[in-house]
C-alpha cells in the first residue's frame, strides 16, 4: 500500500467512525420524562398539590399526564370526616393558574414507580378522602418520596400545599 491509498484508507476509515458514532447518537437519543410539581392557592374549592409528567419514555411511548387527590364532591362534609376521594387530572386552565415549584428529570423506573402510587391512591377503598389524615398533600408526598426526594413527615404543612412544596425544597435544596 502507498502513501496514498494509506491516506485514503484512513480517510474513509474515518468518515465511517464519524458516521457510525452520529448513528450511535441519534439511535441512543435518551428519552426523558420530566415531573413537575404544582400548588393551586385558594380559589373557588381549596388549596391544592398535584403533578404534571411529561416527555417520552426510552421505548419511545410518550407522556403527557397529570395527577392530584381530591375530594369527589368538594362540600362541607369534608371538614367532618372521610368523604369520596379520587385521582383526577388537572386541567390546562387550572394547571396554567397554579404555582410551579420544581421539575425532576426521573428514569423509566422511577417513573413506573410514580405509576404505582398513581394506582395505589386510586384503589384506595372509599371513603378515601380525609382532609387530616389523606388529602392533596398527602398524595404528592408518597409521590415525592416514590422518587427518593426528601419530606417531613412530621411537617405542619398537610394542608398547605404552597408551603409543603417549599419545605420539600428547602430540604432537597438541589430542586429548582
């Protein structure tokens, strides 16, 4: 081989590592689900915490939901005992009226572990709305923790969804 055939070799050589690492890159592409976490200030029911996911999953399904636990029926009863309860999706209206506080990057698994708690709450046999012991907060802190996120489970803020989002990070100082 001569000089030149050589440098032609590793020119194409080349070309083929460079074409096979954009291939490798645009194959690899990583998918990514991101959380964001909400709180709703008092409006025409109560204080409220939920999250909203999106983004793609690595087999490529995509994902664009949102939960909250809230009482079916928002009425006096709630502030008497257990009533009806349920996960319910926010709406675009209220989630674009809501206050966001931090978005987490979470992996496929730690996603599907979202899901579980998701379906936990929603299996949870009726009356299973409390606002002392299984409100909003409540939901959104299993949620947390489902994603290895720090909480208080001592805090005073189980009714204040505003303020137990800024506790959470105030203890996971790394969130924004």
């Amino acid at each position: 081989m001569n000089v030149k055939s050589g440098f032609v070799y590793l020119l194409k050589m080349a070309g083929l590592v460079a074409l096979l690492c954009m291939a490798s890159f645009s194959v690899t592409a990583r998918a990514e689900v991101t959380v964001t976490f909400y709180s709703h200030d008092f409006g025409k029911n109560f204080p409220h915490a939920f999250f909203i996911a999106k983004g793609e999953t690595a087999d490529g399904k995509k994902v664009d939901t949102g939960f909250g636990f809230t009482a079916i029926n928002v009425s006096p009863g709630i502030l008497f005992g257990s009533v009806n309860g349920h996960v319910k999706a926010p709406s675009a209206d209220y989630i674009a009226s809501s206050n966001s506080h931090f978005t987490v990057k979470v992996t496929d698994k730690k996603y599907r572990e979202l899901l579980a708690v998701v379906k936990k709450w929603q299996t949870i046999p009726q009356k299973s709305y409390s606002l002392n012991k299984r409100n909003c907060v409540h939901f959104i802190n299993d949620v947390i923790r489902a994603l290895d996120l720090k909480t208080n489970l001592k805090t005073a803020n189980w009714k204040k969804p505003r303020s137990f989002m800024e506790e959470v990070m105030k203890l996971n100082p790394f969130l924004k």
